[in-house]
C-alpha cells in the first residue's frame, strides 16, 4: 500500500516540477542492464517521450511488440534549497512494474501499472546539483499480476505478450513524472465524507499528518467566501445552504488544511471538493436523494502515438465529446485512469465507475483471445494475485476517494463466477475491501455473458450489478438479432421475477464498426448495423425498471492485439480513434439528450 497518494501541489510549503518530455530509453531483452551497471547511465540508449507509451514510436515490429526490461533516464537539478526537506519522485504510472534508481543507488521497486508512487530519493540526490534517475522497467503478463495474461517465447527467443483482455499491452511511463520537495513534518492524507440535514451539509474530515501538530480547515466557496472551518485532525464541517455537487451541474468547494507546528505553519494543502451523497436503494442508485440514470460508455485510455500515455489534449476532447452526446457517466474500463480524468470529471459533473485492473480473471476470456480453457480461480496463482489485487484496489481507493464524481468502485472486470471456486476469492475481496472507503460507496465488477442470475455463484457481493452482453456481435449476429432482443429479454425477465432488488447497469453492449462502411439494408460492421444493434438494446433498457443505466462499449476505437477478429483494434467505438463520429454518435445523441437526468 501507497503511503503518501496525494495530488502534487505547488504553494508555499510545496515545490513541484515535471520532469516530463524526452527521456533517454533502452530494451534490455537479454537482462544485462543490472550487472552491466545501467542504474548508472545507459548505454547507446536513444529517447522516447514521457508520458507515454514507447510502443507506437518504432517502425519495427520487434520494438513494437517488445515484452521485458527496458530502461528510462534522465538528469535532474535539485536545489540547494531542498536540503532539510523531503524530496520525492512521484510517478503517476509505469507499466506494469519498476525499479526506481538515483544516482546508481535502488531506491525502491513498485508493481502496478496505472496507480502513482513516490520514490523518497531524499538521501540518494546531491543538492544544489545535477542528478541522474533511471527506471528499470518491465511490462511482461502473469496469471498472477494485474491484468492477467501470460508471457510466451517465440523460437526465435522473442518474449510475446498473450493476453487475457483485450487492450493492447502498451507499455512505458505513461503518466507524468514529478520532482517533489516536501516539509518533513506534513500533511499526508485526508478523507471527506458529506451527509445532508435539512438545508445543511455536514462535511466530516479526517487529515493524516506525519507529526501531530495543530490542523486547520478552511472551506471556501467558488467566489473564495470562507463557508466554514474546522480546528483539529478530524471534526465536522457545517455548511449551510450548500451548493451541491450535481450531476452534470457541478459545484467545486476548496478544502485548505494547514499544520502548524510550534506556532508556525509548516504545510499547507488545497484540493477542489464536491458536497454530494450517493447510495442505492432498491433498484435506485441516488445522488443527493434523487435517482439517476447512467448514460454513457466504458472507454480506454488509448489514442494514436502516445498509446495509453495520458494526453491532456486527448481527454479534453473526449470530455468535450461525451458532454456533446449528453451523456453523464462512464467506467474506467479496466484499470484506474490518469488523475486528471477525474479533475476533469469533478469539474464536468461525470460520474464514474472506477475500475481496477482485475481483468482476464476467466481462462474463457484467454480462450476468446486464443488461450487456454481451464478454471482460473483453481489456479496455483491465486494466493499471489489476491495480495497484488487488494493492494491495487486499496491504492486506487487511497487515491480516488475524495473525488465527488467517483460513483462506485468495480473490483473486476468479467471474473469466472460460474466457478464455486471463485466463491472464497470473492468472499474475502469484499470483506477485505468493505471499509477502505470512507463514503462506503457501492462496490461491484462486471458479469460476462457466461454469468447470469442462474450461473453466477457470487451475485451475493456486488452492491449493485454491472451487466456485459453482446447479443447482435458474438452471438444472435446479422439477420438474427431479433432473436438477440428475445434471448436479452428472456434473461431480464428472470432477473425481474428473481426478487433481487439491486439496481442493474448495463456496462457493455455494441457492435465493430468500420466508419464510413454504409449498407441499405445494413451488414455487420456498417454503421447502419451498429445503430440497429444499440436501438435493440434501447428498446429493451426501457422496458425494466429496474436496468438504471447504459455504458455503451466503447467510447472510441481502440487498439488491441492483431487477431482475426480485430480490424487493427477494437472498432466498437462510437468514435473513431481520432475521435470523430460514427453514425452512433447521432444516435446516442439523440437518445440521451431527451431522457430527463432524474427518472
Ligand atoms: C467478452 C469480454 C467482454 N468485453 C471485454 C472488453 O474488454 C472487450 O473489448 C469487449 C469486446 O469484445 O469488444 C468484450
């Protein structure tokens, strides 16, 4: 577990500088880089950008594809000034694990592809001068890491990628890097909690600090209007006639903590908070009291060039285009975004389903992607993947928990629940992971077509259920999607009569979709045929009551590995990669700009 996940700040107690842009950059697939002394420099090494992934840089298919150790490098100046404080290198990803080295010291190791770490590199930097950080990286699959898969020798002695999901293995540090010069007596951590009484919000703090001291709390509103303060390292909140946090009416406040330390004040820390509450409560998911009803996508962190490297410019534009489709939500499908993505998501009142990377956990996913067909949670690997997958979903939490578009946390994506198996993993997942929350937002993971209300032996856990179901793609296709709507209905109509009272969101359904391909009649993969498959399944949202949402699959295209049934990626998207329109587009458009939010 993470100790320190805070957002980097710059105020008068905080420095930060990202040391983002060309790093130097090596493959190691023979494994020297360790005895042939890299920590200390790289060799012949030549530059690839950060953030980003490094796959899309070559122009050969060995770099492309490459799986193992590569190496990153850079100088970095430390001030002078620094001495005395705690200096950190914060990492916001590396995928999949690392090895952190400054001036040819190991200064710690990380696993875990899309959450941040911090490097204390307090004792190992010369001040007041040059330094050098190099990251051993490695982006091989396991069956026992986060996403599963496995990593195959070819009989030319190449290491190959084999997934158990289906997004491209891209790989790098694809988030930004920061250089963070810290008080050594500070803040470290602070949760949020908002109850509504009457005209009133009560805002209950917790601050974590590493000395005790005397904690301030100041809340201010949007003009800067100080709202209510707080004495102490937890207390209340009273905030009368709140502005709050809406679903796409957002509503930021600016929570400042200050620690004082023999009268002086020696950290400071601000962060944008949203007044709201959610909960379910029958087949309702609530925020603030009234329902609501999702609509909007799963996506991927994925564009052309910087591959899963978070790109400002890219999530802008995406923000922009779900706004533009009238949608409210989406799930961070299938690992923890960028930091940023929820920034952008507070600001724009989304919510968001915010998913680990527990993917592939079913050998039917690898055996669709050309695996094997064996029971998954029967492996010998599960005791060392269930301690990587709580310290993954326990990090995400640590980082997620005070942002108010944070809906709900998924622990899985599509597991093999057909499996009794799976039933203990499950039952300490959900015991293990109950209280790391401290708004105790609903948890759940997504059921694959295999898992149904009859199949499943763990819908006991998930506080409400995330459905996946592709009638009109892999199964009742083409001509027989009637027969789809028939077979989709027939299984909703057991969940109507099951008494099960938990709400159900639908978080995949769609069809591949070449743009610009145009059928009358439609044929797969035309845009006329997608719009028909994702009419059927509105047709078919409306008629329970109890389905309270729709995250098509997928937002845009994506790249995935070369397979007969990927046309260079996944063409589910509603965009294109370069995010432009599909017919779909205009469809959910439409569609979601004249559903009312609250129904
Ligand atoms: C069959 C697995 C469910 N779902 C997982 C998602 O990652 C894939 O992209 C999607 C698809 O096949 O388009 C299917």
């Amino acid at each position: 577990m993470e100790k320190e996940m805070l957002y980097p700040v710059i105020n008068a107690c905080r420095t930060e500088q990202k040391l983002d842009g060309m790093w130097q950059f090596k493959f190691d697939a023979l494994g020297v880089g360790g005895h042939e002394h890299w920590p200390a420099g790289l060799p012949q090494a030549q530059e690839i950008p950060v953030p980003a992934s490094f796959n899309d840089f070559f122009t050969d298919k060995d770099s492309r594809e490459y799986t193992g150790d590569f190496w990153y490098a850079r100088h970095f100046f430390v001030p002078a000034a620094a001495q005395g404080r705690f200096v950190g290198l914060r990492f916001d990803a590396v995928t999949h694990r690392a090895a952190i080295y400054v001036n040819g010291q190991l200064i710690r190791r990380h696993e875990g592809g899309f959450l941040p770490f911090v490097a204390d590199v307090t004792a190992a930097v010369h001040y007041g001068a040059d330094n050098l950080v190099v990251v051993q990286g490695n982006n091989e699959l396991s069956r026992e890491a986060l996403p599963a898969g496995d990593t195959v020798t070819l009989k030319n002695g190449k290491k190959m990628a084999r997934p158990f999901f289906d997004f491209y293995n891209y790989s790098g540090i694809n988030r930004s890097v920061h250089l963070l010069t810290l008080p050594q007596q500070r803040i470290t951590d602070y949760t949020v909690n908002t109850t509504l009484t009457g005209d009133a919000a009560q805002v209950a703090y917790t601050v974590a600090t590493t000395v005790p001291g005397t904690v301030t709390v100041t809340l201010t509103d949007a003009a800067g209007t100080v709202v209510a303060q707080g004495e102490g390292a937890e207390g209340t909140l009273t905030v009368a006639q709140p502005h709050l946090w809406q679903v796409r009416a957002a509503y930021l406040y600016t929570l400042t903590i200050q620690l004082q330390a023999a009268g002086q004040l020696v950290d400071e820390y601000q962060d944008s908070i949203g007044l709201r509450t959610i909960a379910i409560r029958g087949h309702q998911i609530l925020v603030n009291g009234q329902p609501v009803y999702l609509k909007g996508f799963g996506r991927h962190e994925d564009s052309p060039f910087a591959g899963r490297g978070f790109d400002q410019n890219v999530e802008a534009k995406d923000v922009a285009l779900m706004a533009w489709t009238g949608a409210n939500s989406f799930r961070t499908a299938h690992y923890p975004y960028a930091e940023e993505v929820y920034q952008m998501a507070d600001r724009a009142g989304f919510l968001v389903i915010d998913e680990v990377p527990a993917v592939g956990f079913k050998m039917a996913a690898a055996s669709f992607l050309g695996g094997l067909d064996q029971s998954f949670f029967g492996g010998d690997w599960i005791k060392p993947l269930y301690t990587k997958h709580l310290d993954q979903i326990t990090d995400m939490i640590r980082r997620d928990k005070n942002h108010p578009a944070v809906l709900a946390w998924s622990l899985l994506n599509e597991p093999d629940t057909c499996d009794d198996r799976s039933v203990p993993y499950f039952k300490q997942l959900f015991a293990d992971t109950a209280a790391l929350d401290p708004q105790r937002r609903p948890r759940t993971f997504t059921l694959s077509e295999d898992d149904t209300i009859t199949t499943s032996k763990d819908l006991q856990f998930p506080d409400f259920y995330l459905l996946n179901r592709y009638p009109g793609w892999y199964h009742y296709a083409g001509y027989a999607l009637s027969d789809g709507e028939a077979a989709l209905r027939a299984e909703l109509d057991q969940w109507a009569s099951s008494g099960i009272d938990k709400p159900i969101v639908f978080s995949e359904f769609g069809a591949d979709t070449e743009a610009g391909l145009h059928k009358l009649p439609s044929v797969m993969w035309s845009e006329e045929y997608q719009v028909e498959v994702l009419q059927m399944f509105s047709r078919v949202f409306d008629s329970y009551p109890f389905i309270r949402g729709e995250q098509v699959w997928n937002f845009a295209d994506f790249q995935t590995v070369e397979g007969t049934m990927r046309v260079n990626g996944n063409k589910k998207g509603i965009f294109t990669r370069d995010r432009q329109p599909k017919a779909a587009a205009f469809y959910y458009r439409q569609r979601w700009l004249a559903l009312p939010l609250n129904f």
